[in-house]
C-alpha cells in the first residue's frame, strides 16, 4: 500500500478518543440540546516557517454543524448526479468530480468573507455552488442548457460567478491569475484576499514558482492551496515529485499542512491563513484530501491503485460521515435532522437533475453573446469570414 494512503487513511483510535472527550468537556447544552462544542481537530497541523500555527481547539455551533454537513451533503449529491448523466452521455467533454473533497471547500468557505475571492482549476462543481450558483445551474452549465450558471456556455471546467473566478482547464494557469487577484485586492485596498487552488499534478508547473515568487517580493494577500488529493491524473504523489511536502515548497514562503479531510481543521487553517496574508504576505497551505472517483469521467481511477484502497479511506476517513458521525456524539444534530437534510437534499438535486436533462439549449446567434464584458468596438474581432455583431445581453450569474 502506498504510503501516501497511509498519511491519509490511518486515524489512531487514541486521535479519535481525545478529540470526542475534548469536545464533550465543551458542551453548551440549552434545554438538554447541545448548541455548540469545543472539538480538537484530528491531526496536529505542520508548519513551515511559522512559529505558530493555526487553533487545534475550535468550537462548533448547532447552526454551523447543520450548515457544514448540508453542504457537503449537497456537493456530494450533486457530484453524484452529474457522474451518472455522464454515463447516460447527457453531459459530453470534461468532468471532473469532487467526491471525497468535500471538506477542503467547504472549510475554506466558512473562513471566507465578503471581500475575499477563489480560484481553481477545472475540478470546481461543488466551489461553484458554495459561492452561490444552486443545484439547477451547477447541473444546467454541465448539460449544456440555458439553466446552466453560464448559460450552457462554459461546461464543467468554465463556471462562475461572483468572487469565483472560475474553473480554468489549464493545467496550473489559475495559480498566477490567482495572484492577480491578489494585487487587485491590494490595489484596491478592500481588505480582501485570494484562493489559489491547484492540485498536487500541477504544483510542479513553473508558473505556479514564478508566482510564488512574485507574490512574495509584493507582499500580496494570497493563499496557495495545494489540495494534495495523492494522485495526478493517474500518477502517485510520490512518483510524480521529489518532495511531497507541498506545504514547505514555497521556499521563503510560510505554509500549513492541514487534514484535508477534517472540514473544522480546514476552516481553523484558512482563517489563520487569511489573517497572516492580509498582514504579511502570501502562505502555502497543503489539505491532504483523497478523491474516490478517477482524475476524469474517462478515467476509472484503479489502473494506478486497488479498490480496496479507495473503500479503505471511505470507511476511516470520509469527511461527511466522520462529521455527521462526531455531530451526533455531541449532541449538535439528531439522526433526525440527519435523515431530513438527506431526504431535502437529494429531492433538491433530484429535482435539479430532471430539470437539466429536459432544459432547452441557447439559439445559435446567442452562442457569441458576451464575449467581452466592456465591449469597445461594434464587431467581433478575429473572425475570418464572419461579419459578427456584439451583442450584449448580461443574462449569465457572472454578469
């Protein structure tokens, strides 16, 4: 077995023991109920460059534990769905799915403010409803219908919408648009900062270096994110770089490592993270996470490792049972409150899917609607043969 899976799969039962006993130690009850608990995360964090480090001790209401596992129920949900409308060649192309990552977005998200944005690569379904796109346009943009948040337009790898700057299918490419985003926060003087997102496959790209680098000699408010889910397109971690230590790779630049799988420890990490950059400068921040599905829909995801691998790490370590699990034990949800978020959920998702399958697809004069978001000149430009109007309608979430 390889030994990345054993960073990410194994939890001591003692880890489990002392994080239910911390948290029980930090009860508030209100008429028998708990409303909120103080829990240890799961795996102590690694730093790099920091003397200290993100809260190992955090505490977690009645309504965030609610929120948190309605969300990445939902991610889930929809990830499913959209795996199956593959299969039924509904949805053509690239899809890539987020299944087992839940927790990393999801984290990074309760840590967010208003001001601040993200970015990542094309593996960005579950971000793209987080930031305010429902069901209906995540599933509508993947079949390619006037439901879809870009209007059928973008597919898997091209949503948007504000705050979210997308989806980008080249490999590493969002890393240094990131960073502008960055500046442009700084330029601004708005207080906010950016998520760069990219996977353990891309940090070994040049432009994600080039990035670290001038970010660091600007000072910006950046937070690289590595989601190390342990495997490229269909390469280990390991065989694929010679230090799979993401976190330290940033050279001169602090970093965390942080359980990937842990949605409190990923938002105890991120909020550290984005007091730090806001006043020193960009960070690294690594989640060891796993995805279940392969790379791609093309890809069956167990040429390069077993099925007892992947079942392995769904029954030790899968983020949503593990947090609905620690939830019940506290006393912050009822299995009752479980079984109605599964049942909304799965209604709204179902409810979403039926309404994909059967939307209508954009005309053809809409196809070139809205190529520029200021256009300054009356026709399209590099076209050959065409004489094409710009026409604006301002009709996608992005506008």
């Amino acid at each position: 077995m390889l030994r990345t899976l054993s960073r990410v799969s194994e939890l001591p039962i003692i880890v489990k023991q002392l994080q239910k006993n911390a948290a029980q130690a930090g009860v508030a009850k209100t008429n028998n109920y708990a409303t909120e608990a103080t829990v240890q995360v799961n795996r102590p964090f690694k730093l790099h460059r920091l003397e200290e480090g993100p809260e190992t001790t955090v505490k977690l209401t009645k309504d965030e534990a609610l929120k948190y596992y309605t969300q990445m129920q939902t991610i889930r949900r929809i990830e499913t769905a959209a795996g199956n409308l593959y299969k039924e060649k509904i949805i053509r192309g690239f899809c890539h799915l987020y299944s087992g990552q839940e927790a990393c977005a999801v984290g990074m998200k309760a840590a967010m403010r208003d001001v601040d944005n993200i970015i990542s690569a094309y593996r960005v379904h579950g971000w793209t409803y987080l930031m305010g796109v429902p069901p209906l346009g995540v599933l509508g943009e993947l079949t390619g219908v006037q439901s879809g948040c870009a209007r059928g337009k973008g597919g898997s790898m091209h949503m948007y919408c504000p705050n979210f700057f997308g989806g980008n299918g080249i490999v590493g490419a969002q890393v240094p648009l990131g960073t502008g985003v960055g500046l442009a926060c700084k330029y601004k003087g708005n207080g906010g900062m950016c998520l760069a997102l990219y996977g353990d496959g891309a940090a070994n790209q040049g432009q994600v270096f080039e990035a670290y680098n001038m970010a660091y000699l600007w000072k910006l408010p950046v937070i690289f994110v590595c989601e190390n889910n342990n495997y490229g397109m269909g390469t280990s971690s390991e065989r694929a770089s010679c230090n799979t230590d993401y976190y330290t790779r940033g050279d001169a630049l602090p970093g965390i490592w942080v359980d990937g799988m842990d949605v409190l420890a990923v938002r105890s990490a991120t909020e550290f993270a984005i007091k730090y950059v806001n006043e020193q400068g960009p960070l690294v921040m690594e989640t060891n996470t796993y995805r279940y599905s392969g790379h791609s829909m093309s890809d069956p995801g167990t040429s390069y490792r077993t099925r007892e691998e992947i079942q392995e790490v769904r029954q030790k370590r899968d983020p949503i049972t593990s947090f609905k699990e620690l939830c019940i034990e506290l006393g912050l949800i009822t299995t009752d409150e479980v079984k109605a978020i599964d049942l909304k959920v799965r209604k709204e998702v179902d409810e979403a899917t039926a309404q994909a399958k059967g939307g209508a697809e954009l005309g053809l004069s809409h196809l070139w609607t809205d190529v520029y978001s200021n256009n300054l000149e009356p026709k399209l430009r590099g076209t050959n043969a065409y004489d094409i109007d710009h026409i604006q309608e301002r009709k996608g979430v992005n506008h």
